[in-house]
C-alpha cells in the first residue's frame, strides 16, 4: 500500500462550485497532516495544517478521520485562482513529510 | 521577513559532473529539509539537517550528500550525475520545536544532460 494515495483528477469544476478531496494514508502513527497547493512549476506553498479532527480557514475545510486513516479537503465557492495541484502531505518521523502526487484541480469560467 | 531562498535557480550539468545547491532558511527556521521532485511526482524526501548534523534521510545514495552551517544555511550536493536525477530540488525550512510546518523555497531545477 503506497504511503499517501489521492485520486489524481483533474477535476474540472465550474467557478463557485464546491469540490472535495480525499487522501488516505498508511502510517498509522502520523500525528500532524498538512494540505499545500502547488502551482506548475513552482514549489508547494502551504495551505493547510491539520492536528486534530479538522480545520477551516475561510472557504477551506479539512476534515481528518483518524480510524479510517483518511483526510479530505473541501473548497467552497472555487475561484479560477484555485486551479493547481493539491498535495495531502501527513507528517512522518520527526520532520520528515511525505508527499503522494497530488491532485490536479482545474477551475474553469 | 525572507522567505526560504535558494541558488541557483536554473542549472544544467552533464553525466558524471558534480553539483552544490544551496539554500537559506526562513528567519527564525533552525531546520532544513531537502527534497527532490521529478516531474508529474510528488516531492521526495532526501534528507533533513538540524543542528549542523543530518537527522534523517530518505531512500537516496550516498552521491546525496549535505551540510549545514552555523547560521543554519544548507547545501545539497549531488556527485556523479546521473541523467536520472534532473529534477526539481527543493529546500524547506522549519523550527526544531512546535508546529512542524514546513516552508518551501522556490526551488532549483537542475538538468543533467
């Protein structure tokens, strides 16, 4: 089983829809998780972070189910902005982050 | 308040040659974290420095080597290149203690022809 799977999309979505996410992860002992967006061809950029059973910062909700080892991201009313590929990234031993390969979403007018 | 920074931005080299990234935390951060990304890949984790020392490494060999400095800069270098490790190679800086968050540089995009 790998150690973070997502589904790779793309997911096209119209401006102001809601879109989900799902990742899940192998390593049971993770503790922190975090989501970044990555924009084609520049470094992930941190969206997110994640230690207890959720967290929302705006139109971002992340929701952790620590039983079924599963995490997901919620976008309401998207933006063309959001286009980019968004990486569910559960934190390992000490620092170590382990990244899976993203999933694309693209917005469309 | 400087972001994580890192040089050079662009870099080509051929087979066999050696290469130095470098890289500057973000002010404040004391632990740098070395990744590489290949395309259409998921970041992937090299190794990781903390107090001048490397405290862990991922599935890499020992042509990846590193160093930290006192004010807690880092270098990546990477011997006898193969044509295998053109890649996208990123920095992250983070506190020792806390949070864990980790903050990426823009990156270094090596080619190795």
């Amino acid at each position: 089983r790998k150690e973070v799977e997502q589904d790779p999309g793309p997911f096209n979505v119209p401006e102001g829809a809601t879109v989900a996410f799902n990742c899940t992860y192998s390593n049971s002992a993770s503790q922190s998780f975090f989501w970044y967006r990555q924009d084609c061809r520049k470094e992930p950029k941190l969206l997110m972070s994640v230690y207890s059973s959720g967290n929302e910062d705006g139109r971002f909700t992340a929701q952790l189910n620590r039983a079924s080892q599963y995490i997901s991201l919620l976008i309401r009313d998207s933006k063309l902005s959001d286009s980019a590929t968004y990486l569910c990234v559960p934190r390992g031993d000490t620092d170590k982050l382990i990244f899976g390969t993203g999933t694309r979403l693209q917005v469309f007018p | 308040d400087a972001g994580v920074t890192q040089s050079p931005t662009h870099l080509i080299k051929t087979r066999g040659q050696q290469v130095t990234l470098r890289c500057s935390p973000k002010s404040g951060h004391d632990t740098v974290s070395w990744y590489q990304q290949a395309l259409g890949q998921g970041p992937q984790f090299i190794f990781q420095y903390y107090e001048e020392e490397e405290r862990q490494r991922g599935n890499f060999p020992d042509r990846f080597s590193g160093h930290q400095f006192p004010n807690y800069s880092s270098e990546l270098n990477v011997n006898a290149l193969l044509l295998g490790d053109s890649a996208l190679y990123l920095c992250a800086s983070s506190s020792g203690t806390g949070t864990y968050e980790q903050y990426f540089g823009p990156g270094t995009r090596l080619t190795v022809t």
